[in-house]
C-alpha cells in the first residue's frame, strides 16, 4: 500500500495498456516539477506516455483541490512511479507452421502531488 502523508495526494491509472518502460519517459519528464510546469510539458509532448500521465496528473490536481490542499501554484509532483502490470499474450502465425509470441505490456502509474509550501 502506498502512504501519503497529510500535504500530499496521491492518484492512480492502473492496467494502462501502455508499455511501462514508455511510460516512464513521460514520468522522468514531470519528477520534482511544479504543477504548473508539467502540464504544459505534458501539453506539448507527443509521447503517449505524456497523455496518460496528464489524465493522472489532472486527477491528482482534481483530489488536491478536493481536499484543499492548497493553491494550484503550489503544487509539486513530489512522486512518479510506473510500475508494471499484467502481460497480455497473443500469438501470430510465422512461416513453416510455427507461431511467435508477441507480449502486450501494462502499466501501473502512481502519481503524487504535494504542497510546497508546508
């Protein structure tokens, strides 16, 4: 179980059908940045990554003013991980009657924004 502490909000994409190592380029991209900063990074990015990890980033915005945490100019993603999930196998029909395995690869994403202020 992920712990947060009481300035910090935590959300969550899980089995995102996206390959975690792709994922994680997005994620380096955000670590330790003001809120503000890495929707525009996210904004502008053309990696898949970058979309998934904008809804999270959005929802964790969404939970942080929920809770009234603070103001969005205060904001930072204090943490990012990606983590993998389950793979999906299918096969596809080769030469010579043999078949190869080709994996589908999800992801979990963990997403952490905290105020910077307290």
């Amino acid at each position: 179980m992920l712990q947060t502490s009481d300035n910090e909000v935590r959300a969550s994409a899980r089995f995102v059908r996206i390959a975690p190592r792709k994922a994680r380029i997005a994620a380096d991209m955000i670590r330790n940045k003001p809120v503000t900063e890495a929707i525009e990074i996210l904004a502008f990015t053309k990696n898949r990554g970058a979309q998934v990890m904008r809804k999270v980033l959005d929802s964790a915005v969404a939970s942080a003013n929920e809770q009234n945490l603070g103001d969005l100019d205060n904001l930072i993603v204090s943490k990012v991980m990606v983590d993998k999930g389950p793979n999906s196998r299918r096969y596809r029909p080769r030469a010579m009657g043999r078949a190869t395995r080709i994996n589908k690869f999800t992801s979990h994403i963990h997403l952490f924004v905290a105020d910077a202020t307290r």
